[in-house]
C-alpha cells in the first residue's frame, strides 16, 4: 500500500487529485504528511495531466524516484528516500548525449561511432559524467542521472 498526502492549497484541486488517485487499490490517501510514502504537490499546469500520468507518478516515486515532468504536471517526492546531493557542476550538452547513450548501454567504442568523436574523447566524457555526478560506476551515473531528471524515462 502506497500511503499519499496531497499537498493542495484548494479544496478543489485536493477533491479533484484525491478522485483521480481513488481508482488505484494500491493507493490509500492520508491527511497527515508525516504518515505519507509520497507527497503530491499541484503546479499551475497541473490540469494538464491524466489520471494514469499522476498514479504512474506516484507509484515511481514510491519507487524511490524524483518525479517532475519537464516544465509542466505535478511535483512528487519521496520522503522517506534521501535527497540525492546535486551535481558538483552541470553537464554539458554533450556530456548530457553521452549520459543517455550510457543508459541505452552503449560502450565507449559505440559511443565515439554515434558521436562520430575518437574513442579517448568518449571515454573522457565518461570520466567526467562519473565526476560530475559523484558515481564509482556507470550503472551508478545512470541511475543519478535518472533521480536528478537528467534522463527522462
């Protein structure tokens, strides 16, 4: 059972998240963020999101998952998982192709032919990912860069 509060400053759009979570038997809302697995906040395009988008959500989150769709939808976290610390710098627009060709499980050798760069330059995009990101593995700048919404799944 995912146990989700709702952070809504109306009535109404309380009313209106608390129907669309309703239909899902593994949701159960409280009234208490403190009892909350995941707390779901409005935006002010929040309209704009399907009942499915929203369960989805909240499931992902109560998987461990930070969850904000790019510049639209609903704010969810997990309070029971630990923020992730931010990037010691951001990424560069290259270093964000190359992060989505690590999480297709690209190798550095297919990386530098898609990116039509040395096989040095590719794996010295790698390294500075791992940095960047404070990750020991690839899999682990993966999975960071999925929890900072760095790659969108």
């Amino acid at each position: 059972m995912i146990r989700v509060y709702i952070d809504a400053a109306s009535a109404i759009t309380r009313s209106g998240l608390e129907s669309m979570l309703a239909g899902d038997p593994e949701i159960e809302i409280v009234h208490d963020p403190s009892e909350a697995d995941v707390v779901v906040g409005e935006s002010p395009r929040a309209g704009d999101v399907t009942a499915e988008q929203i369960v989805a959500a909240v499931h992902a989150a109560a998987a461990g998952l930070i969850v904000m769709p790019a510049g639209e939808g609903i704010a969810l976290q997990s309070p029971m998982h630990e923020p992730l610390q931010d990037t010691v710098e951001p990424l560069t627009p290259r270093e964000m192709d190359v992060l989505e060709m690590l999480a297709e499980g690209l190798s550095n050798k297919m990386i530098a032919h898609r990116l039509s760069i040395s096989d040095h330059t590719a794996k010295f995009h790698v390294n500075s990912i791992l940095a960047k990101l404070n990750a020991g593995t690839r899999t682990e700048a993966v999975t960071r860069g999925i929890r900072l919404g760095l790659i969108k799944i």
